[in-house]
C-alpha cells in the first residue's frame, strides 16, 4: 500500500475534479459501479467468503459473522442502495439564500463539497459501497477504513468501484481505501488535516469515542443511542404500550431503539403490569425499587440506566414528574432519540424544548430517527453531536457552504 | 477561584434555563447588564489602568498596549454592541423546515442553543462583552477565558455583567470567566466535553492552531487571514487598483485584508507599475523574478507566500492563467476571504466555483467578509473551517437545531 501522504494527495486532486461534476456525470459514474460490482459478483462473494472462513476460525459469534456474510442478494442491495442515490436531489451548488446590501454587493450562500471525507467503520461490508456512493453524490472523496475481518470483502468491493469508474469522467482516485490493517494508520488518518474535511466514525462506542478523543480532523461523531420512552400521567396507555413494543422489541440491535421506560407515579400501577404482560417472555426487565411493587423485575443498577443494550433489555423507572423525567433524559441519554407519551400539550412542548437530543418524539416510536424514514433517502449514521449535523447525515449533512459575492468595484468604507 | 468543573456544573445549569428563556427576557438582561457597565465605568478604568500599568512594565508593544487599554469612550462603544445585540432578531426556536411524511409524522426541524460556548481570547477586553452578548442572545451559556495581560479588566466586567443579571430572570451563571492565569486550565478547558459544546479561539495562529490541535471538545477555528486578489487578464485595471487599495491599505492588521496580489501575465506590465505608483510609499512589495522587470520590489520568498503579514507588505507573482492563480490559492490560502478581478463571466464562475475558501468575491475588495457588513449584526469571527458554520460567524452560527416530531400513535413498520 502507499503512504497515507500519497493517498491524501490523490483524494485531494480528485476532490477538485469532483467539486465541479455535474450531477449527471456523477449519475452515470454511480450507474457505471452498480454495474461494476454485479460483474464482479464472484470475485467479491469469494473474497467475503475468505473472511467469514477467517472469522469463524477466530470464534467470531454467529451474530457478527452474520452482519459480516455477504450473498447473491445482500450484493443485490447494495447495487439497490446505489439507484436510491442516484435518484436523490444532488445537494451540491444550491443555495437557499442570496440577499444584496445597500451598497450592491449579492451574496450568495452556496452549498459546496466538504472536500475529501474518512470513514472509519466496523464490520458490514455494505457501508463500504454506501458510504462511496453518498460522498459521490455530496461531491466528496472518500477514505474508507474498514474493520480488518471484513478487509478481503472491503478490497474486492473497492477494485469493482474503482473498475466501475475508470471508463467515467470521475477519477477513480475518489475513492481510497487503507489495504492494511494496522492500527497506526488509523491514529495518522486521525491527525491527516491536510487532506481530511471530516472524519465519521461508524461503529461501537468505544471506536467513537476513541476518535473523538484523538482525533484533530474535525470529527462526527455517530451512533451511539441510549434512548428513553417517558409515560406521562395523561399518556393514552395503549398508544404507549404500543410504541414501547415497537421501540424496544422491533429491532433491539439500532441505535434508536428505546433502551430505558420512565413511567409517571399516576399511572405505574397501571401501565407497568400492562408492560410485563406484553413483553417480559421476550424481554428481561431491570426496574427500580418502587417499579417492583407492581412487577416482577430484577433490580435495575446505576449503570443499567447508563447503558445501551441493543439487546433484550429494558431498565425502567417510575419518575415523579416530567421534570424528573427531564432529567433523568438529559443525565443519562446519549443526545440521540427521545419519546414522551402524553395527551397534555404544555407537557409536549416542554418535553420537546428542554430535552436535549437530536429528536424528540412526540407520541411515535424512536425508531424512526433514521434517513430513509426522515426521507432523506439514505443515510451516512446518525449524529449525535451538536455541531455541524445532528440527526440522520443524509447528502444534505454532507456539505458545507461558500459565500459568492458579486459586485462590480465596491470597496469598504 | 472554583474549579473549572464546578464552574462547569454552574455553567449547564444555567445554560438549561437560558435554553427556555423568552426573547423578551433575554432582552431585559442585555438591557441590565449594558446599565451595569456603564454604573461600573469608574471600576472598570480602575482595573484596566492596571493592567495598561503591568503592561507596559512588561515592555509590551504600543500597538498591543492600545488594544488593550480602555477608556470612557471605549466602554460606551462596548454598551453601544450590546445594544446592537438587542436589536437583533433572536435566533432560537425557528424552523426553515417542516415536512409531514406519509404515516402522519410531522417533523419540524427547530433551531436550539448549543449549550455552553468556551471562548479563548486575546488581549482586547471589548471581546469579554461581545462575546458574552451573542451567546446570550442565542441561548449559551459562555465559559471565558481571555488574556492574562487583560485579566483585571476582564474581571471588572465580567463582575458588572453578574452584576446587571442579579435582578434578571437570566441567572448570573449564563457568564462564567476563569480568572485564573494558569496555562493548564486553558488545557483542561480544551478536555471539558462533559459541559461545553464548542470551543472558539480567538486570536493568534499559534493559539488557534494549539486549540484545534489539544480539544477534544468541538473547535470552531476563526481568524486566520491570508487572502488574494487576482488580476485577470479582462480586468478592468482602474478597479482593480482601487480595490487592491482598499483591500491592502484600508486596514492592514485584520484578518480579511488582502496579503498576496496575483497578476495575469498579460496585463502585468500594464498593472504592476500602476500598483507601485500608487502604494509603494506605503507598502512594501515582495515580488516574483517576472513582476521584478516591471516594477521594483524584494524578491518574494516562499515564506512571502505563505505569511498573514497583518502589515504594510505586499506579496507579488504573476501567473499565466486562471488555473495557475486558482491552484495557487488553494495552496497558500488559509480558506478565509479571495478575490478576482475580471470582465470574463466563465472566468467569475470558474473562480468562484473552484477556489475553496468562506467568501469568494468577483469585482469588490476581501474587506467585506464582516459579521455587520454581511448584514448579521454582530460576530464572534470569521470560521476558515469547513464544518459548523464557515465565513462570518453571527447569531444564526451559534445555534444547533433539533427535530420535533409529533405523532399519534405511530410506530415503525
């Protein structure tokens, strides 16, 4: 493999070619991939399959074996992921605000490329197509990083990328990808602020928090969600038990499922029964001292309210007030997704203002803080952080912005 | 003084009660506290005579000494920005974006505080107020850290605007200032992701290079100038001058002058003579071996090129295309403010599209990249980083958002 340095260089260069394609030309690279990747069908069915070998030797749990598997069909959506964005509204050379001052001058607030992206990413060989063909479409470069039991897979995936652009007019170095797993690389990537925009870390709380912390490129932080359903003393209570099924049990493994039930004092002695009825075949339930006078439960510890499951788990507390409700969030919630269940208005609205997170529901599940549901069409991860994007980073969330001014010889007085 | 982790806790509460405070009442606070300075003037040139007396025991420079130093007049121009401040329309909880997808979901994307903005300064204490002013009226709380020749004068104001707060609904935590001149809490400062969301530096290359090297908290980068202005070879050369005079000369020590002159070749020798004439009694010109046949000057180093000379120094090269004075401002450009010159509409458009920088201007001096110029109000500088906010940074940069969505009882499918 080449130097990171040399790498950087060849992203930079493609970065300006790719700042001024036209949205058709990036269609038709994109077009040209999807076909690419399913002539290359094989090769990377071949190439996944050494992984899965390697990692079944290395007594990886069938769980993660599976997200790793690659077959005819899950190859097939990935090549449907790549016709969702090439459908999608190129966000690029946009501008949702123009205005002149007195002395003439027009500016102009245009969105433009961030310029060349990294990310850095766990397992699911998918992300790897994904990711190229939204910093495509944003008119980005990409430096793909990908977990080392997925390199084979991820290396395959990227020579039918680049094989899919060469005969485009996008240069092939708009994708790169570190063949090497050595962790070093990872901590240079971390500090390349000569050729990196922003790096997106995409996995498990450890791998972003490492970023985040070593990190001089600015970073986006995604993914991590320890996410609350509050029920309100007004809450229509089979709404509410509805909504939980669905936040906790639907898919346990997102981000935004619900990993934490807060109930009102009025209403536990009716609701939590109704809860342990519906689910606790399926789920293990942690509560605190007062919750178990009304079901059986183990009792919940500190750190199960601070944690993230993505299992069969719930913690459950019953508050005082939607105040402690508040709190209880705003201490223990990673800023990611957010429900109150309520048929008081002043209650929704204060839930809404003074919680602190990406999105805060009211009377829906949680599990709709995601960019296709949001329409964005697909999704880089969610952010979790406060700066640049919060929320689903869809191609909107991908860009940055330049003002244009136009003027004909003013000079400031 | 408190530790900076009790400041901390001080700091996010108080930011939770700002987040809920009324226009109205933000207003009222601002109104107290621009009444406090000026109750406290006699204090305030009390502890900056102080300061202005260490300085200058401390062999600091004149120009640095008048930054410094204030007087009656000066603290009326501070009361004068905050009552600009008032004016301005609040930012918080508004929405350029509200859509309803198909099963009902209403989300409105809302714009919010951050949460607690650190700032790190230096010098000029008039930053203490304006800073605290923005944050305020965009809901933040604000964690100071000005300069350590600055520190009696930083106190006296930060003690005037607790003071204007005490009888306000604003509580006097929404302003906390370390007064304390220890290096290592700037470091600690830099680690506090637990309370503070973002972190400006304001000042010197070398500071905001150390601030974005050392945070873990989110960086806005701001201030680094070295801006271009490019003759082209349709330039209407009259123009030209007169805003190269303005951009070089108006005001030399800020960061949107211009520092490097770019000259089409076919119109150099017309121009730089015109150029010497005009400012070489003022300027002093750095120029390449080309530019030196038609005009006398220091042969231009490749230090000359990459300098912010915040002086009277021109730097001089003549290219022989667009694409030559494009690719060398991307190279030596600090991303902040550039400029071209030219009759040519695909050369206006080229350079805007292609030059990666906040502010691109065709026809009109660097001058302008200015919170009030571009019609703001008021700035906490000028970001050159690509995320968060890039160019001015006013009160609509100082904001996050977050996504409502109200429901009835839906869950995902």
């Amino acid at each position: 493999m080449e130097g990171l340095k040399e790498i950087g260089k060849i992203l930079k260069e493609s970065s300006k070619q790719l700042n001024i394609a036209s949205s058709e030309e990036k269609n038709v690279a994109l077009l040209d991939v999807s076909k690419a990747i399913r002539n290359n069908m094989d090769k990377i069915l071949l190439a996944n399959s050494k992984d899965i070998k390697l990692a079944r030797e290395n007594n990886m749990k069938e769980g993660l074996v599976d997200r790793l598997m690659l077959d005819e069909s899950r190859v097939e959506s990935i090549i449907d992921g790549i016709q969702t964005v090439i459908k999608l509204d190129d966000p690029i050379w946009k501008s949702d605000k123009v205005w002149t001052l007195k002395n003439g001058l027009t500016i102009s607030k245009m969105s433009v490329p961030l310029g060349v992206i990294g990310i850095i990413y766990e397992s699911r060989p998918n992300v790897t197509v994904d990711a190229f063909a939204l910093a495509l479409k944003s008119g980005n470069a990409i430096l793909l990083r990908g977990s080392s039991t997925a390199i084979n897979s991820n290396r395959a995936l990227v020579a039918a990328i680049k094989e899919g652009l060469t005969n485009s007019s996008i240069p092939t170095g708009a994708v790169e990808f570190i063949d090497d797993t050595n962790r070093a690389l990872v901590d240079e990537m971390l500090k390349s602020n000569e050729f990196l925009d922003l790096i997106i870390p995409r996995g498990g709380g450890d791998l972003i928090k490492y970023v985040v912390k070593n990190a001089t490129v600015p970073t986006l932080e995604t993914g991590e969600g320890n996410c609350h359903l509050f029920i309100d003393k007004t809450a229509n209570l089979e709404d509410g038990l509805k909504i939980l099924i669905n936040a906790k049990t639907q898919r346990v493994g997102v981000c935004n499922a619900c990993e934490t039930l807060l109930v009102h004092k009025d209403v536990a002695e009716e609701f939590l029964p109704m809860v342990e009825k519906a689910i606790k075949d399926r789920v293990e339930l942690r509560a605190d001292a007062e919750s178990k006078a009304y079901i059986e439960a183990k009792l919940a510890t500190e750190e199960d309210y601070e944690t993230e499951f993505l299992d069969y788990i719930l913690a459950i507390k019953i508050v005082d007030s939607i105040d402690e409700a508040i709190d209880h969030v705003n201490k223990y919630g990673t800023k990611h997704s957010e429900a109150i269940i309520t048929e008081n208005l002043k209650n929704a609205t204060k839930f809404q203002r003074e919680v602190d997170a990406s999105t805060v529901y009211v009377n829906a599940s949680t599990r709709f803080t995601d960019g296709s549901e949001f329409g964005f069409g697909a999704e880089m991860g969610i952010s979790t952080q406060k700066t640049h994007a919060r929320g689903p980073v869809g191609l909107e969330q991908l860009v940055t912005h330049k003002y244009l001014v136009m003027g004909n010889g003013q000079t400031r007085k």
